[in-house]
C-alpha cells in the first residue's frame, strides 16, 4: 500500500520518550528510532545502524546522542557518526534523520521531504497545549487492521447503536445524518440531535432528564487526524448551558495492515476532579480496546489481504463521510506520486 507521506504524523505522546532509553516505533513500514538531545529537544532517526545494520534503539542514550548497542558508535541529531570507538569516521556513518516537532503533547514527523515539512500544517489541537492534567488522558493502542479502517469506525458513528448499545448507542446518530463539509485539507462531520433518548452514558457521567438535545461535531485533518467535540443538554435547553468532552482520535500506519492508534481527550467542566477523570478515561479505553478494536480487527481478517475498493463494498448514506475521506487521500497520494 501507498501512503501520503508529505504530512506530519503522530509518532507517540511526548511522555513516552524520557531518560537513557529510545523508544522505537515503525511508521509507513519505516523504522524509526526517537530520543531527547541535550537539551531535551526529539530527534528521530532511521532505526539502523549502517554498520551491521543493528537496530539502534537497543543502544542507550548519553551525553544526547545516541549510541549503537552492538558495536558502540554514536549518532546525534542529524544523524551524523560523532564517535567510532574502532578507528576514524567517514562519511558513510550516517542515517537518515526526520523532522520532528514536539506539539499538543505529542511529537509529529513528517515522512516525506524534508524540505516540504511546514510547521504550520502540524494540527492544531490547541485545547490540550494548557488543560490541566486533572483534565487530560491520552492512550495507545496497537491496532492489527489498515488504518483507514479506523478512520472509518470514527467518521461512521451509526456504529455506535449497534456495538456500543450499553454506552455510546441509542439510536441517535441513526435517526440523524450527518452533515458533511468538506474544506480541502479538512472535513467536517456534524451530528446534532435533538429532543432525543440520551445515551446511556450520559446517565453514566450524571445527566438526569427524559429527554436530550445533543451534538457530535467531527473534523477530520489530513491524513488522519480525527477531534471529536460532543456534549448534550436537556431537551430545549440552550447549548452554551452544557458540558462538552474533547476526543482526538489519531491513526499513524505502521504498515498497511497494523496502525498505532492514538487517543486524548479533555472536557470543558470539572477540570480540578482527578476521579472524574480517571473514570471518563478507563470507561473510554474500555470501549476502544474491548469492542473497537476486536471488531475492526476482524473485518481485516474478512478482507483476506485484499484492497478496500476492490472488494466492491455496498455503501449506505452513513458512509458519505469516509467515502469522501478516503478518495481524497487516494487523490493526496496520486498527486504525490506523480509529482514524485
């Protein structure tokens, strides 16, 4: 498979690179290696060293620059041989280095060239650059399914009434299309319902009316980034007087049939409980892990290695979101291409 690679992807959250030890993770079926210089700065790099090829996320990090576990050299930030134990360094010893930038949390690189990584199309997930962490959850999950396929379960919430029916279901988002928008390197997905049954989780996090005027408001970022802003009042009450959850759900590709899924999430109300926190983020995890992931897992078994559009897949109106999605990546990647 092709993958859009003139993007900032998510390559972890920022606490998941500290100290002496790199953390290693394959993005577009690349294998990358990322720690912190000196000065605490991330820097990436391709996880192989060129001497015999050892992976150098099992070397250790000193003095900012990381050094191959297997013979000893050391590589900074440009990727550049800055010590050879064994004799003089020569050009050769070097490895590719990509850009990264730490932002909202999490650290974004850019796959393609370099000279075309733009810091202003890094996502502006803004909302979680000051939520106090009493506010703030984030996850991973590793998913063994393409990632498009979790962009789709996302722009899709019909699903919701069916395989989240004690949480997230209802009927709602079936009863109600989706108004969709698109505005080029974004697109936008927007649900309101009103005068609705409430979701039972609403029950769960404390509403208490008969009925419920909701909104799920999605906008998706090339090329997957997905934040989800969603709240409810009683029916006939005015929106500004609800609570609303902010839920970034992010896919980067690790290969064309595995992706790291990234999840955060923040709220506008009771941002000094811890509790309430810690129980909206086991209750969400809960829900992608034990019912999400499992069942996206299966439809890439189902597809049997084959691509999505060849399978001639039957679309339903609920679709218009992910459809739209996807053929405007499919474009993205042939423009790349040819310009390539």
């Amino acid at each position: 498979m092709t993958f859009l690679r003139n993007c900032w992807y998510l390559a972890g959250w920022s606490n998941e690179i500290s100290g002496d030890q790199p953390l290693a993770r394959r993005i577009l079926d690349e294998a990358v290696v990322m720690f912190r210089d000196e000065s605490g700065v991330v820097v990436a790099l391709h996880d192989r060293c060129p001497h015999r090829f050892a992976p150098l996320s099992f070397g250790r990090v000193e003095g900012g620059v990381l050094h191959c576990g297997y013979h000893g050299l050391a590589f900074d930030a440009a990727g550049q041989c800055v010590e050879n134990p064994h004799g003089p360094i020569v050009k050769s010893l070097c490895v590719r280095s990509y850009p990264v930038r730490e932002a909202y949390r999490g650290i974004w690189i850019w796959m393609g060239d370099p000279a075309l990584a733009d810091d202003a199309l890094i996502p502006q997930l803004h909302f979680f650059a000051d939520v106090p962490d009493t506010a703030f959850s984030c996850g991973y999950i590793k998913g063994d399914a393409n990632y498009l396929l979790f962009v789709d379960n996302i722009l899709d919430l019909t699903h919701t009434d069916y395989l989240h029916p004690d949480t997230l279901g209802g009927g709602s988002y079936t009863r109600n299309r989706a108004k969709v928008t698109d505005h080029g390197r974004t697109v936008s997905l927007h649900w309101h319902c009103w005068n609705e049954v409430p979701q039972p989780v609403m029950r769960i996090n404390g509403f208490t009316a008969d009925r419920a005027d909701s909104w799920t408001e999605i906008e998706w970022t090339v090329p997957s980034i997905m934040m989800l802003r969603n709240g409810a009042v009683p029916a006939g009450t005015p929106r500004e007087d609800g609570k609303s959850f902010l839920v970034a759900h992010i896919m980067t590709p690790e290969t064309s049939d595995t992706t790291h899924y990234f999840f955060a999430a923040t709220r506008d109300f009771d941002r000094d409980d811890a509790d309430l926190n810690a129980r909206i983020a086991a209750n969400r995890a809960a829900i992608f892990t034990k019912e999400d992931k499992p069942m996206i897992e299966a439809q890439q078994k189902r597809m049997e290695g084959k691509d999505f559009w060849a399978l001639d897949p039957v679309l339903l109106r609920s679709d218009e979101g992910a459809v739209r999605i996807r053929r405007k990546v499919d474009e993205m990647i042939l423009e790349e291409n040819a310009g390539r």
